[in-house]
C-alpha cells in the first residue's frame, strides 16, 4: 500500500542529518540580501499601482534570487498570481478561502518556511552583516563576577 499521500507526508529532510548526507540533499542558498538584478515585466493584465509595487518588493526577496534562474523561470506566473491575491487580501472583508489561496501560493513559491524547506533553498545567513552590525565589545567595562548563594550550614542542623 502507498504511504503518504501529499508532499508533506513525513518529516522533512534535514541538511547535515545522516540519512540527508547519505541521500546527497542539501538546500540551495539564497543571499540573504536579496535579488539585485533587473525586475521582470508584471505579467497579469489590468494591474494597478499596489500589485506593481507588491511585485516589486517581492523581487528583492532573496526568493527572487531563485525565480530569476532560468530552471525556474516558470514560477514567475504563480509570482504575480500570489502578488494579486496578496493585494486582494489587504482588504479586511476578503473571505476566508482566498487566505487560503494566499497561504498556498506562499508556499509553491518559497515565501513560506515550509515553501523555503520544500523548493530545497534557505536564506543565507549574513555573517560578516551580523558582525558588522553587532555592538563592538568595551573593555573598559568591568563584568560583575556572577554572586553565589552560600548556604550556612550551621543552621540546618
């Protein structure tokens, strides 16, 4: 009998796990500071100023990044499907089923952490911005030694 029935059926795969290693998964990674390169045409017809500008900031995701290669250039329809559904669900009175839409899309295009984990990519983790961005140490400050509870042990018996 089949087990599982949908892409999600079991636990993920986890890069550096054993079983991962032995089956050659890794992810792909993005750079965390995302797409820099020319942002394509808005695809859908009759779109107004907030899809552009959603499109937009979508192609500076470090999704993007992925998107703009052409072994997936085919993902940039269910792009700007997901830029669409995402303005229609700015408005408070959208129905419950067009949020699940959202989510969906979300996923197919790796906007999600489970879309992330499921297209094989991870976002790059910045060190050197991290290090940039950290606070430089001060010697001058001296730490205070961590206090110790002393017990008296005269006055437990």
């Amino acid at each position: 009998m089949a087990r599982g029935g949908h892409n999600r059926s079991g636990p993920q795969p986890q890069e550096g796990s054993a079983r991962s290693d032995s089956r050659g998964y890794s992810l792909t990674a993005l750079p965390a500071e995302g797409y820099q390169g020319a942002i394509p045409r808005y695809p859908l017809p009759d779109a107004n100023e907030r899809e552009i500008e959603v499109w937009e900031q979508a192609w500076r995701t470090p999704q993007a990044c992925a998107w703009s290669m052409p072994s997936e250039r085919w993902r940039i329809s269910t792009v700007a499907m997901w830029v669409r559904v995402k303005v229609e669900c700015e408005d408070p009175k959208v129905p419950p089923t067009r949020l699940g839409q959202l989510h969906r899309f979300a996923d197919q295009i790796g906007m999600t952490t489970a879309g992330l984990a499921e297209m094989g990519w991870k976002v790059a983790v910045d060190e050197l911005s991290e290090r940039r961005n950290s606070k430089p140490a001060d010697d001058t400050e001296a730490e205070e030694p961590p206090q110790r509870r002393m017990r008296d042990t005269d006055a437990q018996s």
